[in-house]
C-alpha cells in the first residue's frame, strides 16, 4: 500500500475522532446529569486527543492533514440532538447513541488496522486508540447493564 493511502486512512479516522468529539460535546452539554456530562466531556477530549496523535503519523508519511468532520457524522449528530431533546434527557438513550457510536468506530479502526500492515508506528498507534475505544464501549455497556436491572 502506498504512502498516499495510507494518509487517506488516517485522515480519514482523524476527521471520525473529530466527528465524535464533537458529537460527545453535544450531547454532553444537554445532559443534567453530572457524571454523565463528565463521562461525554472526556470522551469528547479523549477523541480530540486521538487526531493529534494522528497527525504526526501523516506528517511522517509526508501528507498533509485534512481538517473537518465528515458530513455522515453531521447528520448522525443533529440526529443525537434530535432524539434527546424528545427523549428529555433520558441517560439511558443517550448511553445507547454512545454505544453506536463506539461500535462503529471499532469497525473503523479495524478497517483502518488491517490496512495497515508494514507502518508499524502508524498501526500501533491506531491499536492503541482502537484498544481505548474497546474500553469505552466496555464501560458504556457496564452503565446501560444498570439501567436495564433498575
């Protein structure tokens, strides 16, 4: 795989983080709950970590980093905004939207993982923020396992 692609994919998953910092941030202003807003605010710098690490990946493959969010991730978005407004704040459906959303960023890093072979320090970055997500998506499970036994 070229250099080029490989870029490609990085940018790719830097615009995604980016995507769910902003998503995290959303939803975490709209939420009374204190430690949920706290839980959605360290995601949300958690992610916005991620494209920071990133972008010396992309420097060091000699691309350039591509700003933005994806529009997918736009919709998805207003989409969260949407369904808790209606739903009132209810913690548990916005820990469910989170729960999507960390199981399609593990699709995608996994994508990006399996391209990636022969750019060691590209893919053990990615891993290790794949490993993160992994992690999050385990403690989001662990809080919506509660509301389902309340």
């Amino acid at each position: 795989m070229k250099n080029s692609e490989i870029v490609d994919i990085l940018n790719n998953l830097i615009a995604k983080s980016y995507d769910a910092e902003e998503g995290y941030k959303t939803v975490g202003a709209s939420t009374e709950n204190p430690d949920l807003k706290a839980l959605l605010y360290a995601r949300s710098q958690q992610r916005y970590d991620f494209g920071h690490e990133l972008k010396p990946e992309i420097k060091r493959l000699g691309g350039e980093v591509k700003k933005g969010t994806t529009l997918l991730a736009d919709v998805h978005r207003a989409w969260i905004d949407l369904k808790t407004l209606v739903a009132s704040n209810d913690e548990q459906a916005i820990l469910e939207e989170v729960k999507r959303g960390e199981e399609n960023a593990l699709e995608e890093y996994d994508a990006a993982i399996e391209k990636l072979s022969g750019f060691e320090h590209a893919f053990n970055v990615v891993s290790s923020q794949r490993a993160k997500i992994a992690i999050s998506l385990a403690d989001t499970n662990v809080r919506l396992s509660l509301y389902q036994e309340a």
